[in-house]
C-alpha cells in the first residue's frame, strides 16, 4: 500500500478543520482542564481531534484512528491515522504560536505520511515517505551540520526526561553550540527547514512522532530511537532527529552515556 492523492486531499482536510476548530479558542477561553496524568486539555484540543475523526470515519471507515483526546477506533484497512490534534498544549494556553496539529497515515505500522500544521501563523509542513517534505508548498531542506559543536539542539523540557535520560542528555548538551528549550513539534518542522540541527527527547507517545518522521526524512534528515532503529508504532518513544543524517552516529554515542 501507498499514500495516494486521495491521502493527501484528505490529510489537507484534516488540517484545516482542526485549524478552524482550533483558533477561536487561540488567548481566549479554552477551558482548560487537566486529565488524569495531569497534562492540560482544552476545548480546542477536543474540538479539532472531534473534527478530524468525523472526516476520516466518513471518508476511509474500515481505516483505523488512534488519537491523544479521543483514543483508538480498531480498523481493518492495515492503515491508521494517528492524531493530536494540539502538540503543545502548554505553548497554546500561554498564547505562543510554537504548537501545532500533528496527522499522520501509518501503513503497517509504519508512518508513511506527516503534518505539521501551526494554524496560527498558518504554517504547515508535510511529508511522504519516498517524496520531498514541502512547507507551505514550497520545498523543505534540512541543512548540514558538519560539525556537532556548532549544532544548535532542542527539546521541549528536560523535566520529560527521567534521570537516566536526563544524565545522557546532558552529555549532548555539553558536545553541542547552543540547546534551546520549549517548541514541541515545531522543533522538527525547524529541522526539516534547515533551521534547527538536532531534536532528542522522550517519553514520547506515537501521536506525538508519528507525524514527524516521513516530514524530517524528506527534507533530508532522519529520525530514529536512541538506540539507532527505526521509529514504529511499536517504539517505545525515545527519540533523536537530525538534519545532518551523518551526525547520528556522534549523538548515539553520547545518549549512551547514562549514568557514567
């Protein structure tokens, strides 16, 4: 199986439906809640995933969903879409334009097709496996990165991070020219468009990666765990991306340093 053009249509779709559910709760009223592992939800996060679930049911029912607001639908198709419908939610309730709506169409098990869409600034990247990743129709192309030290590296919190994960980070942080906190998703879309170097981090669910690896390896990155592999539906959610796919090797070695 591949993605098709209908795929596509359908995943620009989604994104402006989550995008118009989304923003007239943006510095507003959102309702904010906090759900039973204490992360924050709003009526926008609800809103978007409902809009998008609605779209997908209708247009591939026997396709199945797996989404952060609204759980699994089961499908039989061998294709699931996987949705969150706001990445950052902390950034959207502080009224920073740094989160986004991350689709993505697995085949297999395996992401095939990924969105980024910042529906404030109107920003949207996307990616097909085996295509050239385009941002806002034009094309995306990480940079190289011929030397780790002059790297400039992100992750969202290092309070994400357990101790052990926490102590190897470290290490990279050391090796690299300057770390910056906070971005989410928008830290890949930053990557595939030649503006950031690195992204690591963990105790990522598959909503939250499935989306960015088919956006990162079409501008020329890669993405991958900590421990080198591919990125699944069955990864555990550790995970490194790199503009610079010859830089992974140096930021393996340095992650496997926990607790030395």
């Amino acid at each position: 199986m591949r993605v098709t053009d209908t795929d596509l249509a359908l995943a620009a779709a989604l994104a402006d439906a989550a995008g118009s559910a989304i923003r007239p709760y943006y510095r507003t009223d959102h309702g904010l809640e906090a759900k039973s592992d204490a992360s924050p939800v709003t009526l926008a996060d609800r809103a978007a995933e409902g809009a998008m679930r609605a779209l997908i049911e209708r247009a591939f029912p026997a396709d199945a969903i797996i989404g952060e607001e609204y759980g699994t639908k089961d499908g039989t198709s061998g294709r699931t879409w996987v949705l969150d419908p706001i990445d950052g939610t902390r950034a959207f309730i502080s009224g920073r334009p740094i989160f986004g709506t991350l689709i993505a169409l697995m085949i297999e098990g395996w992401p095939m097709m990924g969105v980024i869409d910042q529906p404030i600034l109107r920003e949207r990247w996307l990616g097909v496996m085996g295509r050239p990743t385009v941002f806002n129709g034009a094309p995306a192309v990480a940079r190289r990165c011929p030397d780790l030290a002059k790297a400039l590296l992100a992750t969202t919190s290092p309070a994400l991070f357990d101790d052990t994960q926490l102590h190897a980070f470290e290490h990279l942080d050391a090796a690299v020219m300057s770390t910056v906190l906070g971005g989410d998703c928008y830290n890949y879309g930053c990557v595939a468009s030649g503006w950031l170097d690195v992204v690591v981090e963990a105790q990522l669910k598959i909503y939250d990666f499935a989306a960015l690896v088919p956006i990162v390896e079409g501008a020329g990155g890669r993405m991958c765990d900590w421990s080198g592999d591919p990125l699944t539906g069955d990864s555990i959610g550790e995970v490194i991306a790199a503009g610079d796919p010859a830089r992974i090797e140096e930021i393996l070695e340095l992650l496997a340093c926990r607790g030395h």
